[in-house]
DNA sequence: ACCAACATACCGATTGGTCGGTTCCGGCCG
DNA sequence: CGGCCGGAACCGACCAATCGGTATGTTGGT
C-alpha cells in the first residue's frame, strides 16, 4: 500500500516539487486508513488528517461528502479486494480441499499485508450510518456465503464431516482472521504466509471426516 | 473505586421508592456497558450515559475520574470474570481433553451471556490510556497463556498434535470467540450451549494428532 | 467564459469536565 | 438526648476547547 504510493509518485510523469504526486483521493484514503487504524475514526480529526495526506480540507470535502463518506470508501476498497481474491481461488481447479485450503490461507496472507484495513473493518462499522452498516454486512454476507459453498462442495463429496454446521465453521474461521488485527505484530518471527499456512491446516483438520 | 462500592453498599439498606436501588457505580456500570456496545463510546456522551443510569454528573464524576475511567471499569470487570472461569475449569480434576472442552465451551457461554461486554472488549480498546491498554494486554495475555498452559499439557501427553505451536492455536480460537459478538444475535436458533459445543468439537477436532 | 479543483477563514453545535454549593448521616460532646 | 459538625454523596449550571462542516474566494486548464 505504501510502496504502491512511492510506484505512482515515480511513474508519475509530471515531476511537480518534491513527493507525494499520487491523485488526491488516493492520498486521502491512504492516509485515513492509516490513521484510522492507529487512532480510530473518533480520535482522527479531518484536520490531521487532511494535514497528513498533504492536501487541505476543501479538497477533501470537494472529493467525499463527509468524513463518514471517507470511511464507507475504506471499506469498500477492503470488500472489493478480499472478494475479487476469493472468487479467484473458489473457481480455480483442482480438489476442493486444495482450493479452501489455498483461499483460506490467502485470506490470511492479504489480511496480515493490510492490517489497517481490516483493523478498522472490525473495529469501525458502528461509525458508519445504519444504512451503509446494512451494505457492508451485506456485501459481507455475501463472502462469507461464498465461503460456505465450498465447504459444502467437500461435504458433499464426502471429504468433509457434516455433523458441523458450514456455517459455523465459517464463522469460526474468519473470526480467527479478523482476530489477527489484535495479536499479529509484523516484528514476530513469523509471516503472513507461516500463519496462513497454520491456519489453513487447522481448518482442514477441523473438517476432517470420521 | 472498590471500596467506595463497599460504603455504597453498606448504606443501601433503605428501599427507597420503587425500583433501580442499586448502587449508582454499579448503575453506571450497567447503563455504560449496554450504551458503549450500542453505539460506541464515542457516541455516547457522559449526558446521555447518567441519565440512562438515572443519575446526574456530579454524582458520576464523584465516582470516576473521567468517561475513561468509566470504560476501564467495564473492561476490569470483564477480564477478572473471564480468568476467573477459566482458573476453574483448569485446576478441576480428569482428562486434559475433557478440561479443556469444558474451558473452551464455557468461554463461548460466557461470550455469549454477556455479548456487550465483549462488544465493548474488542471493539474499544484504543480509547483507553497507553497505560491501562497495556495493563489490558497484560491482563489478557494472562489468560492466554492459561489457555496455552492446558494445550501444552495435553501435547506433552501425547493426546494433542504437536506440529502446531500452542499459541497459533489459542490465537486462532480466541478470535473465533471475539468475533461471536460481529454476528451472534440471540434472535438465532442456537444458543450459547450449542455454539460452545461446536466451537469445543472443532478446537478438538484441530489438536487431535495424527 | 466556464467549470473542476482546490484553498482559507470561519461558525454553530456539542462535549467532557469543573466548581461552588447543598443534602444527608453517623458520631461526638455537653 | 439534642445540637453540632465533618465529610461523603450528590447536584446542576457553566465553560473552554474542539470538531465537522460550509461559504466564499482563487486558480488553471480548455
């Protein structure tokens, strides 16, 4: 996220002073997904934040309606990306079993690269207007049945216990996830890879017939 | 704090009028768990909170020293009720296995009871202090490493697999747990009971070797 | 000339917290 | 027994500060 900041600001064409080229809104949502994750939405006044990203308040406001408006367009950017990746695994080839394992391993792996969003995706949801709660738990939903359908996939073919709700697993799982937010720190010895590996092999022995 | 609920309660004897005649930190306490989980603490103003509670500033602010004050409490009482149960479970006699399904279920029961506090937990820790979130943490970390204690125990005994370290275990299974208050809601047909059974099955099901 | 893209100064509303006062109650003295 | 007293419990008007948002102005490209 960050490095994608510096990508932009050296391929931009137009060299005007010193950094920081990347198109206002971009900067704007880096920024506040910072921010956000650090301080919280409350704590993080649109001064400091505007102050941050570099631009000022009328740019901001001329671009979102409200800061509010600036936190729905975190969390659609994080819904967007985690169910473009899902469905991408979901419809590869290949067993079912190494196909969750590879979708659930790599949830954990773009979670722990974006920590700040999902942070703030667990933690913020309440600061958000009742009805744009509803679009995020719907689009939520949405994923999370996605991911029920390939559990079901292997209950149905036998490789998979049933006498566990699909649903229940699911829950369990992306709980732990978004657990990562609270515990994983990038200091530990142990990478976004190792964990989701881990992870992903105590799912399937969860599922694990007999 | 604790010793003004002491005087509160000693004075109380007196049944004033019809009913809330609890003790006013303990009235507090009640109407900030329920407002903190229902609209975050940075949406519920100390005006709103005290007339919940029935009380007036003054009589708060005679209490706490300050709204985070007031949240600390909350979080205090959660933690001390959690490592308290656990402890139980532990130290009680028979198998490692069955110890710790009756910990591991008993936790989501208790999760499940008392939904707000929980809410609360892992939703607003960035409003408290440097200070008191790490005295949380550490709190917190207590109880994990209770939690990794009893897995350990059944590793050395050979009935747990050994190939998953003890910490990505508990790691995972507490978030599974957290995230019951993102998407339990009682109107469900499942209860606490039923959901502490599974989530046990499963975490079982993850450590059995082989 | 016109419009998008900004910049800046400013405002009304709200909030956490304070502070001087009042009530109530148990204990102590005469 | 009764009057007094000290402090804990509690009241509620008030404040200083902050914050999200806006209104108006300016610029640069087409």
């Amino acid at each position: 996220m960050a490095d994608t900041a510096a990508a932009a600001d050296a391929a931009d064409t137009r060299s005007d002073g010193a950094e920081n080229s990347a198109p206002v809104p971009e900067r704007l949502l880096t920024a506040a997904t910072r921010l956000f994750a650090e301080r919280g939405v409350e704590r993080t006044s649109v001064q400091e934040l505007v102050d941050t990203a570099g631009v000022t308040k009328g740019a901001m406001y001329h671009y979102f309606a409200s800061k509010e408006d600036l936190l729905f367009a975190v969390y659609q950017r994080v819904l967007a990306m985690q169910m473009r990746r899902l469905e991408e695994r979901a419809q590869a080839g290949g067993p079912v079993r190494e196909r969750l394992h590879e979708a659930a391993a790599d949830v954990v792996r773009t979670t722990v690269e974006n920590l700040d969003d999902m942070v703030i995706y667990f933690r913020s949801l309440h600061m958000l207007s009742p009805e744009r709660q509803s679009e995020v738990r719907g689009e939520r939903r949405q994923y999370h049945e996605r991911f029920c359908e390939l559990i079901e996939e292997g209950q149905r073919q036998g490789v998979f216990r049933t006498d566990v709700p699909s649903d229940i697993v699911a829950n369990q799982y992306f709980g732990a996830v978004h657990h990562l937010g609270m515990w994983y720190r990038s200091a530990g010895e142990l990478g976004g890879a190792d964990i989701g590996g881990y992870f992903a092999d105590l799912l399937l022995s969860e599922l694990r017939p007999g």
